[in-house]
C-alpha cells in the first residue's frame, strides 16, 4: 500500500500520487457543521511576508542532515528543493536569489519561478542548467541518483531535517537562515513567527469538557489512496496545539499512515476529520467523503464535520504555521461562524 507524498513529510514511494491532485491556492480552510455545507473559515491569501533583504555573510560551512558539512560562498542563485524550504528561503528575505521552484511551492511569490520536477522527483539537469549556487534539500528529495548528480557538478547542497512538529519550526528556520549567512534574519523571523503562534493559542476555548477528537485523513481518490494518520503523520503536533486530541496517535497507530478500515475508524471516533483541500476535493467533497467506509458511521461522519487546509502549508511547520493554527482552531471550535 503507498503511503502519502510531500515533500517534507510524507515517504517518496507515493509521491506521484499527490502530483495527481496538486493544484493549490491559499492556506485557510472550510469546516461544516450539522445542516449546513457552509464555509466558516475564510481563504487566506496565498503570499507570503519576507522579512527587508538582508545582506548574506558568507562563505559559511554548515551541518547537512545527511551528515556532510556543506561550505556555501554564494546565495545569488538558490534552489529550494521543497514548497516548505522555499518559504522560509522567500519569508528571510532572499526571494529574488530563488531561481526554482518544486510543484509543492504554491505561494503567489514562486508562481512564475520554472519548476524543476517531475512530480516530486527532482530533475537533476533542471537544477544544473540554472546554474545554482546553493540547492537545499529534504531528506525526502530524490531521487538519490539526482541529488548525487548534483553534487558531482560541485555544487552545494544542504540537507534539511524533516519537520515532525511544532518544535521543528525554529530549528528549519535557524539551518536555512545559516547556511545563507543570515543568521540575524532567522532570529528576527523564529521570534516573528513564536510571537504569532503564541497570539493563536491564547485564542483557543478553555477546556469547557473533553477535548474534540480529530482524525487525520489522507485522500486521493483519483488513485484510491484512503489512510488514517498515525502518531508519526505530522499532524498531532498541531491538533495538540489546537486543544484537541489526534485520534491516530490517541489510539496507539504508530506508523505515519494505515489504510483506513471501518474499525480503525470505530475505535477512532472522531468528533471531526481533518483532510488537505485537494485530497477531500478528489474524492468528490464531503458528499464523497461519508461514503468511504467507516466514515459515515463516526460522529464526524454523522455531523458532516469537516476542517480542511490546503495541501501546500498543512505540515510546512514553518513561517505561516500560525495561520494553518488559527485556521483550525476557527473550524474546531466555529469562531466567528
């Protein structure tokens, strides 16, 4: 069974499957309520807020995730290998060194940078006729053959920890702004960025009685992919934070995904389910989601209650992880609704 694609999260043995439903706008999200097929949180705009251009100190010699030390000496032409590093490269200021993109960079700042994959796979002769300075991977970007090739070609290239939770924001934030030289940049952002999400959880309803239990649900129906997130999906970091409860990790599933069956679901139940936009959209909308088994048996299924974020900031855990916050905390709890 494939497991879910993207760059940052997901195993890579499924990413062609999520390039069948990568289209993707804004960050906000839609929840609905019994009766009622009604929005209640708004779309956020797509675009990003860079922090004034800073001016790089380099050369640098940095720690690379797969345990290389990577000397980097310019930041004029820099490509992201994933939507999520690519943020944060845009967000410190240095969006107009970027010259590529990945199809998961979907904010309206990239929209016009040539994307240098193949669905996910990284198309090594894309990168290098770009002539980049610095390329800045996943360790979930690949194919290996790729990213060998272009470290052949001598150019550097930093490997980045994938984001698990909350606590990886200012860690991805930190590695991305040194390797750059731009070390003040980074701690100007991971206050920027804690500042904000800390204003999201004061916001959040005391606990009035149990927690709302969420399950995470990865859909692509154009290739029949069901699961249910597990403990290591990357979602219960920000259910918790939310103030409610992951059912995946709550009920001791400790992979990242498993198909769904009516039992998982069973022993679940959720109050509501989290799905990306694009994956609820494959399967024909809320309609087509009750019909997959298990589902409409849940009293999420039974209140048609659903919290969707779109594909390409769910699980960035970076710069705008306090709008994906705010914007389950709206649909969880109907603030403003």
């Amino acid at each position: 069974m494939p497991t879910p694609a993207a760059s940052h999260r997901f195993p890579r043995l499924a990413v062609a499957v999520a390039a069948l439903a990568l289209a993707l706008t804004a960050c906000g999200g839609t929840a609905t309520t019994p009766g009622s097929s009604a929005p209640t949180a708004a779309a956020v705009p797509d675009r990003l807020e860079p922090l004034p251009a800073p001016q790089p100190a380099l050369p640098v010699t940095v720690p690379s995730a797969d345990g290389a030390q990577v000397t980097i000496t310019s930041a004029d032409r820099i490509v992201p290998l994933s939507g999520s590093l690519n943020e944060i490269v845009h967000t410190l200021g240095l969006g107009k060194q970027v010259v590529a993109r990945d199809i998961t960079a979907t904010f309206e700042q990239a929209a016009q940078l040539p994307v240098v994959t193949r669905g996910h796979d990284v198309s090594a002769e894309s990168v290098l006729s770009l002539r980049p300075t610095l390329v800045v991977a996943e360790t979930t970007s690949g194919p290996a053959e790729a990213i060998q090739q272009i470290r052949d070609a001598g150019i550097p290239l930093l490997v980045i920890a994938p984001a698990k939770g909350l606590d990886d924001v200012p860690k991805r934030i930190d590695a991305v702004a040194a390797a750059l030289g731009v070390k003040d940049a980074g701690t100007q952002l991971n206050q920027r960025t804690a500042d904000r999400i800390a204003t999201v959880r004061k916001d959040i309803p005391a606990a009035s009685g149990k927690k709302p239990r969420v399950a995470f649900l990865y859909l692509r129906g154009t290739a029949s992919v069901y699961l249910l997130g597990g403990s290591d999906s990357g979602a219960a970091s920000l259910l918790e934070a939310a103030g409610a409860v992951d059912t995946g990790k709550d009920s001791g599933l400790g992979k990242d995904f498993t198909p769904i069956t009516s039992e998982a679901l069973a022993a679940a139940a959720p109050d509501a389910i989290l799905v990306m936009s694009k994956g609820l959209e494959s399967v024909g909308g809320i309609d087509g989601l009750v019909k997959i088994p298990g589902v409409a048996q849940t009293p999420a299924g039974m209140d048609r209650r659903v919290v969707t974020v779109d594909d390409g900031v769910l699980l960035n855990y970076g710069p705008r992880t306090d709008q994906v916050l705010s914007s389950l905390v709206t649909q969880l709890y109907n603030k403003g609704a």
